[in-house]
C-alpha cells in the first residue's frame, strides 16, 4: 500500500529530525480543552501523556483556566490493534506523541472561548511541552 506524498514527507521528516515531544493539535469548535488518550501506543507512553496532561491541567487551573482531566487509558490488547498518527508518530520515534484538543471559539455551543484565552491555553501546553523535553533530555542522556 503506497504512502500518500504527505504521509512520506512525514516519515522522511522524523527520519532526519527526531523530535523529543510531538504534540499534534486538533480543533473542536465548542470543545473543553482536553488531551485525547492515546490509545494505540504502549503503556509507558500513555503513562507519559497521563503525566503531562496532569501537569497542565494544574497549570491552567493555576492560571485560573479550564481543562478537562482525563483518566490513564486501559487498552484490552497487547499490542494495539491499530494505528493511528499518535501511535505511527511514537513508533517511528520512540519518543511521546500526543493529540491536544483545542476549543475554536466558534460556533453557538455553549463553550466558546474568545481567541486570548485560547492563546492561553496553547501557551501554558507549549511551556508543558518544552519543560517535558528538557527533563526527558537530561534523564535519557
């Protein structure tokens, strides 16, 4: 099965560069901050999203943010049936990927952010991201 010309530029990509962290962003018009549950990577991985999104959530709360707080994924299968970007990005890698989930700040729902707070929010997830690389940096020397 041929890969896509995005798909290869990709993997050629993490070939060359491989990052420490990758944090992939995804919009939801009215949706409440969240980091979406890797569920096809192994469990270390998840252990680390688990911590990540733990340390950000007490971040925005901190700065007076909301952000929904999630529970460590159990996955049924060992290994996962499936893949996907988050699970394709870390075993290419061997380093954590997760899916951040971002409120628009469109839409009639009832949760829409204005674009400062969203600015916010991405910031305080950008800073979690670097001080993750760092301490992942010094530990894994």
């Amino acid at each position: 099965n041929p890969l896509s010309e995005t798909t290869k530029f990709i993997m050629d990509t993490l070939d060359k560069y491989v990052p420490d962290v990758t944090c992939l962003l995804h919009g939801g018009s009215g949706s409440m901050q969240h980091i979406l549950k890797p569920d096809f990577v192994p469990y270390y991985y998840r252990e680390e999203t688990h911590k990540i999104m733990l340390r950000l959530v007490e971040r925005c709360r901190a700065n007076g943010l909301e952000m929904t707080e999630t529970g460590l994924p159990v996955i049924e299968s060992e290994p996962p049936f499936m893949f996907n970007a988050v699970s394709a990005y870390t075993a290419k890698c061997g380093t954590l990927c997760f899916t951040y989930e971002s409120n628009q700040g469109i839409g009639g729902e009832k949760r829409c952010y204005t674009p400062e707070i969203i600015y916010k929010h991405h910031m305080l997830l950008f800073e979690e991201c670097m001080e993750y690389a760092i301490e992942y940096i010094k530990n894994n020397k």
